[in-house]
C-alpha cells in the first residue's frame, strides 16, 4: 500500500524557502563603564573619601590632580556631580581646575546645579564660569531650569549669569519652571535690568584675576569688606534668604546704578 502527500502538503512543501545564508557577525565597540581610566584620586573624591583624599593629594602635581578619564571628566567635576562638598573643597585647595571641560564641553558646576546648590556656590566663590557653555550651548542656568533648581537659578543670578532659560528652538520655558509664575515673573524682569555698577566691577576684578588667582586674595592687605565681596562672600544659597529679598538686593544693586 503506498503513500501520498495530500496537495495541501504539497503546496506547503513548495512554499519553504530556503535558509539565507550565514550572515557575518557585527562587531560593537564596547562601551566604556562610567569611570573608565579612572584614577584613585577620581574614585576618593567621588566617594567622598576625604582622610585618604587628603593623604593622595599631599603627594600629587596639579597636572596628576586635574587628570581627565575617558569622559574628559576630572576629579573635581565627579566629587561636584556627587556632590561631595568636602571632596570639592579639598581639590579647590589644592588648586584643581574649576572651569575643566570635559569631552562634551560640561564644567564641575553643569555637574552640579541640578542638584547640590551648596556646591554651586563653593565653585562660583572659587572662580567658576557662570556663563560656560557646553558643545550644545547648554549653560549652568539653563540646566538648573530644566531640574527645576530655583535655588541654583537665583544663585546664579546674583553671580552675574546670563538670564538664559528658555529653549532656544522654540523659545518654550522648562517644563519644571512653567508653574512658578513668580520667578518667572522676576527672570523676565532681570531681563530688563542693568547690573550695577558696583557689581560689574566686582566682575571685572575677578575675570582680570582668573580662577589660579582670586583665592590669593585673601592673603592680601584690603578692606575686609571689599575682600569679602571680592570672594562672593555676601552670596547665599536663596532658600535662606528668599526671593521677595532677592528681589529687594536686585533692586537696591538698581537703584544704586541709577544715582552714581
């Protein structure tokens, strides 16, 4: 007795196709892991780790304290983005490079105005580029805008930044901004309003000093108020201080323009 395909099967038969042949496999570069050519002193100081921090930095040059990983990114910058506040300190002692960029053009204080504004503060007193942009033209400002930091905007306001928030495509105000009406209020009203001349002389001295420098101002013989201002003493983190005060230095710096 024989045996036959019904023509269904044979149809299904017909219709296999034949396997493609082997493909080469594709390659990919890995990807480097986040501390990537690390060295001890960018793995201390993003720790937070300052006894053996301190120890590490007693015996390094500069050139060992401002290495860059893979990343472009220095000790100083990953203790900032952890904000390792004691860490930052230490290498700002031991003269790391406030304004080091990074292979995307970010400094420590981009790495840090999302979420530290203590931080912030300690790298503008020591001579951090309000204004820097990255490669993106993205600045310190606008970032803290798109995280919603308005501790970190006000601060950088009083430094003398850039009122620089919106998008710059579509003109749009951050998603974490467009409920506060009243900073909103107060940045557009920035806008509008010369620094006073005080204050950009203040800028002036400090751009004319550098970073390398303006720590030697306290060694030197002035007033202590006029050192004082000089090191961006009298700034303060604006959750203790408010805005409705903010607003009020902002308009005596005004007025104090008005009549000189």
């Amino acid at each position: 007795m024989g045996f036959s395909l019904s023509s269904l099967s044979r149809a299904d038969v017909r219709r296999v196709k034949p396997l493609p042949a082997a493909q080469p496999r594709r390659r990919f570069q890995p990807a480097p892991g986040y501390n990537y050519r690390w060295t001890e002193v960018h793995y201390q100081a993003s720790r937070g780790n300052v006894d053996t921090l301190r120890a590490l930095l007693r015996t390094l040059d500069k050139e060992q304290i401002d290495r860059k990983d893979y990343y472009g990114k220095t000790p100083l910058y990953w203790a900032a983005y952890k904000g390792q506040m004691a860490s930052m300190e230490l290498l700002l002692k031991h003269g790391a490079d406030v304004n080091a960029r990074c292979k995307h053009g970010g400094t420590p204080l981009h790495a840090t105005v999302g979420l530290f504004p203590e931080c912030a503060l300690l790298l503008i007193q020591h001579g951090a580029d309000v204004d820097l942009p990255d490669i993106w033209g993205v600045t310190p400002m606008y970032l803290a805008a798109c995280s919603g930091q308005t501790e970190c905007i006000q601060l950088l306001v009083q430094a003398g930044a850039k009122i620089n928030y919106r998008n710059k495509k579509t003109g749009e105000v951050p998603k974490q901004l467009s409920f506060r009406p009243t900073l909103l209020t107060w940045l557009e009203s920035l806008v509008r309003e010369p620094h006073s001349l005080k204050h950009q002389c203040r800028q002036a001295v400090r751009r004319t000093l550098g970073p390398a420098r303006i720590g030697a101002l306290g060694s030197i013989t002035l007033p202590l108020s006029l050192r004082d201002y000089l090191l961006f003493q009298d700034l303060q983190i604006p959750s203790a201080m408010g805005l409705d005060e903010a607003g009020e230095h902002r308009r005596a710096d005004h007025e104090e323009l008005a009549s000189a």
